[in-house]
C-alpha cells in the first residue's frame, strides 16, 4: 500500500511540474515575441539542460513526433528502381557517388533519406562514410521499408515530416521545435511532446533536467525553471 501511495505521489508531482512547465513555456513565447522582429521566419529552439545524467553510459538517441509540423523536410530513397512517389536513387545510379564530391553534393541536398531493405548494405558501403556523421543514414526506427508500393511510401513520408531527431552528445539537448509564424499553442504542444519523449529516455526522468531554454534563432535564451 505504501508503495502505491509514493507512486501516486510521484505521478501528481510529475504532471503538477509538467503544467507549470508547459505555462512557464507560454510566458517565454510571450517575451520573445517582444523582440525585435526580424526579416525571416526565425527558428524556435529548444534547449533541455540536463543533470546528474551520464551521456557515456546513457546514449539518448531518438526519433520523437510532434503534432504540428516544423517544415516539410525533402526526402529522398534509395530503391531497387525508379518511383514516381519520390525521389529516387536507384540501385544503378550508386556507381555515380563513388565520387565524394557528388556524394556530398547529394547529402546536403536532402534533410532525410530511407531506402529499400534489399539495398541496404550496399547504401551502407557506398555512402556510409557521409550519411553515418550527418546522422542521416536510413534507419530502422524510421526509414528502411521493404516494400516501396505507394500506401508504404506516402505514409513514411507523413511521418518523417511529424519526426524530429534527437540525440545528446553533451549534457544539453538542443533542437529546433517551430517556427516564429507558428500559433503559440502549436509551439508549446510541441514543446511538451518532445520533453515528454526525452523524459522517457532519462532514467530518474524530471531528477534529470536541470533546467529548460527557449529562444528564436537571433534572440538570447529564456530560461525556464524546472518547478
């Protein structure tokens, strides 16, 4: 009984703190929009700043979802053949990246990239070496298919689109989670969903975070307790 009650306790403490988090969020999109404006769609990022964490011992590598769609990321797929669904890289055309230049030329190109699971150990050898430190590699979490037909195809992409990377090389987790043109609701709606899905990769959960910040892309960082 005792145990119940403590795990009670625990949960209403980690929804209290998560509601005043998520209003805590709402009051810096206020301040920042007092900024000046400035000629272009700025970036909202996200900083999550964490504590008596281990990044060595500890990896957080992930794909979270957001609910409103940061940017319409371009794709691209390395498939047996051609599709018209998107855009392609077929397994006859890999003789042409054995050129670095025209294999970085094609990774800037692209935000993200799946590929058939039949060619992946030969996307694996010939593009490896730039798609693996891009972190741009097809994935099992979200990119490798085995069949390409046009329900597989549309739906990966829907989801892509919704995706943001995480991944923590130091204590502090920085993405971007929105635009400025954005409604404040969208933004604090995918604030709490990626701070929802980091939570669940730290393993004492709220103990962990230090602190949060948010800023636009030429502003300075508001902080934000941890309540």
């Amino acid at each position: 009984m005792k145990k119940i009650l403590l795990f009670i306790r625990r949960i209403n403490w980690e929804v209290t703190k998560k509601m005043a988090l998520q209003e805590d969020v709402t009051n810096a999109l206020k301040e920042l929009r007092k900024e000046n404006v400035r000629k272009f769609d700025q970036s909202v990022d996200l900083i999550i700043n964490l504590q008596k964490f281990d990044i060595k011992r500890s990896a957080v590598n992930l794909f979270a979802f957001v609910p409103n769609q940061i940017k319409e990321k371009k794709i691209a797929a390395f498939l047996e053949g051609q599709s018209d669904l998107i855009d392609t890289i077929t397994k006859e055309d890999f003789k042409k990246y054995n050129d670095k230049k025209v294999l970085k030329k094609l990774v800037e190109k692209y935000d993200f990239f799946i590929a058939q699971a039949s060619v992946m150990p030969k996307v694996a050898t010939t593009f490896g070496r730039v798609l693996g430190p891009t972190g741009k590699m097809p994935s099992p979490q979200l990119g490798i298919i085995l069949n390409p037909d046009e329900k597989t195809i549309n739906e990966l992409k829907e989801k892509i689109n919704s995706s943001v990377k995480i991944r923590a090389k130091e204590s502090s987790i920085k993405l971007a989670i929105g635009k400025q043109s954005m409604k404040d609701e969208a933004i604090v709606e995918n604030v709490m969903s990626i701070f929802n899905a980091v939570l669940k990769e730290l393993p004492r959960n709220m103990e962990n975070v230090k602190n949060v910040e948010l800023k636009f892309t030429m502003t300075k960082p508001i902080k934000i307790k941890v309540r």
